[in-house]
C-alpha cells in the first residue's frame, strides 16, 4: 500500500474541511491561507505520484476521497460567492448598499 501518497490525499482532505468551516465563519483570510496551504500539498502530491502510482484497491480510496473534497470545494464555492461579488463592488468603486 503507497501510504505516502494516501497521507497526501488525506491531509488535502483534512484542509478542505478545515477551508470549509473557516468559510461557514466567514474567515476568508483563514480560507486563503489555507488555500495555499493545499497548493503545497498538491505541488507534493503530483511529484510523489509521478515517482509511485497508486494500485487499485489505494486508486479506489483515493477516488473516495477526491469526492469528498470535491464536495467540500463546492460548499465554499457556494459560500463565497456573496463575498467575491462585494468585494467586486468594492474594487469597482459602488459602495455596498445596506437594504
């Protein structure tokens, strides 16, 4: 079993969900960090699996939780909409309007 791979997966994961609790806070600042964060982690994933594929009983739990994080990545896309949008506003010079 390629355990260091899996450990990279894993710990994407485990920042996708702590990018997702950080946006339900509306802690963007958090998000971005955490955000490269898992850039690193990808930069060492892709290298590491370049060197070791997986086999396929590890291709079938990475699958699982690629689709985890996929979800994950959905939600804060979700959530961070409002904020891209004001901060679009922002940068375009309106003011935000309070209703």
């Amino acid at each position: 079993m390629n355990s260091v791979l899996l450990n990279y997966y894993e710990a994407i994961e485990r920042a996708s969900q702590d990018m997702l609790q950080a946006a339900r806070d509306g802690n963007w600042d958090h998000v971005v960090k955490l955000e490269g964060a898992c850039a690193v982690l990808i930069a060492q994933l892709k290298h590491s699996a370049n060197e070791q594929p997986l086999g396929a009983e590890e291709a079938q739990l990475k699958s699982r939780i690629m689709q985890r994080i996929l979800v994950n990545d959905a939600e804060i896309r979700q959530l961070a909409e409002p904020w891209l949008n004001d901060l679009d506003e922002i940068l375009a010079g309106r003011p935000k309007t309070l209703h």
